[in-house]
C-alpha cells in the first residue's frame, strides 16, 4: 500500500470521506427537500413544498400541490419524470 505523500492527496481523501458521510447519511436518513436550501438526494425525496420554493419565487401566488415521480433510467445520473399539479 502507498502511502500518503502531499498535502494535495491528504485533502483529496478528507473531501471523499466527507462526501462520502453526506451519501451514508443521505441514504440512512432519506431527507425530505422542503425548501429552497435543500438539496434533493433522489427523484423522490422532491416535494411539492421544494417545487414551489424553486419555481415559484416570482409567483408568490403559485403552488405546487402535488407531486408524482415516475419512469425514467437510473444508472450514472438520474433521469426521471415529476408530473406537477398547481393551483389555479
């Protein structure tokens, strides 16, 4: 095994491991996005809370008020269908 040599391969290895803390607790957890700050870990963790929050900030009257994941592939990225209901 090779050991660690340069500062550059020590920051490498403390940014993998933190990224990957944020996927083991992403999956243990399965966080809900709500708001605008959130970050969705999958398709489904898309609500339509969040949907309003990122869309809608121009249109304060606008609501999401259901949203439905479906289709799609899933492999190296994600590619999913969400059918959006608003309000009137």
């Amino acid at each position: 095994m090779k050991a660690l040599g340069g500062s550059h391969e020590i920051g490498a290895l403390r940014t993998r491991a933190r990224i990957g803390a944020h996927v083991v607790w992403d999956a243990l957890t399965r966080p809900l996005a709500r708001s605008r700050d959130d970050v969705p870990w999958s398709a489904e963790a898309i609500t339509p809370d969040w949907i309003t929050a990122v869309m809608c900030s121009a249109h304060p009257e606008a609501r999401a008020t259901h949203a439905l994941v479906s289709g799609g592939h899933q492999g190296s990225s994600v590619r999913r269908q969400i059918h959006v209901r608003w309000n009137e």
